[in-house]
C-alpha cells in the first residue's frame, strides 16, 4: 500500500492526540497526557507556533506523525528537535517510519539548522536501532532532566 506525508492541519489533531496517547500507552505512560486537540491547534496553528508537524496518511486516515520544534543550541546554534514520531501499531515497518524521518532532516536542513535531537528510551530496542541504521548518533552516557509544573512550583517555593 502507498502513503503520503504532508504537513499536517488543524483537522488531522484529533488523530494526531490518538497517536500520542497510543505512544504514552506503548511508553508505560497511559495517563501522562494532559495535552487536548484544542491545545494542539492553538499551539501549532495560531501565532506564534510552537511546533511543526507533518504526518504520514494513507487512504485518507492519518497513519503516523512526526512533531517538531525549534531549540538553540550555544554551541551549535539552531536546532530542531524531534519531540515524538509516531507511526500506529498496525503500519511499523511500512516504510511511514523512514518517510516521517526523511521529511524532518530534509525540512531542518531547509531550515538550515545545525543538528535535529531528540530522545529515545534506553529500553526501546527497536526504535534505538532504527535510528542508529539511520546513522544517528544515540547518546547513551546523557540523561534527560525535567522539572515538571509541580516540580517547578516546589522549587519556587522552596526559595
């Protein structure tokens, strides 16, 4: 079966938020999205965007997705990271995968950014592989560091 990717509109949101909560299931996260489909078109559809995202559709049902935004780093300068890609259970391995990824790298290099991050979990095999075949560079020995909005009120408070 063919597929399409495309950047992604207001209407694909809904699908979008089914893919990020089926990823949070597949992460052992169920409950860890707090995001709704309005937050998704205010964030990435109304000024100032907060984010890009292109999706992977085949026979008019959007079948993966791949969310990014814009970062700085001091020592490389503009960056794009990759906040989630997705692609449902049943297509993994149809190739939407590697056309989601080659969307982004070849959207951040007209962007003429100077690296794409993202993360990975240490446990997911498959994905760690795939990106690496992809000949990313996984950082093993860094961790990632979140303050979460409970965490940032205990540490205000804490002052």
């Amino acid at each position: 079966m063919t597929f399409s990717i495309r950047k992604a509109t207001q209407n694909d949101m809904p699908r979008v938020l089914e893919l990020i909560v089926e990823l949070a299931i597949f992460e052992k996260e169920p409950n860890a999205v707090e995001v709704s489909v309005a937050d998704l078109i205010k964030a990435g559809f109304q000024e100032p965007k907060a984010f890009t995202c292109f999706v992977a559709e085949q026979d008019g049902k959007v079948e993966g997705m791949a969310l990014v935004y814009h970062r700085f780093s001091t020592w490389k300068g503009k960056v794009l990271h990759l906040e989630d890609l997705v692609v449902s259970q049943e297509q993994r391995g149809s190739g939407m995968g590697t056309a989601l990824l080659d969307e982004v790298v070849n959207y951040g290099k007209e962007l003429g950014v100077k690296r794409i991050s993202w993360e990975v979990l240490d446990w997911n095999d498959s994905a760690i592989e795939f990106y690496e075949k992809k000949g990313a560079d996984v950082k093993r020995d860094w961790n990632v560091v979140h303050l979460n909005e409970d965490h940032m009120n205990n540490y205000i408070a804490s002052r």
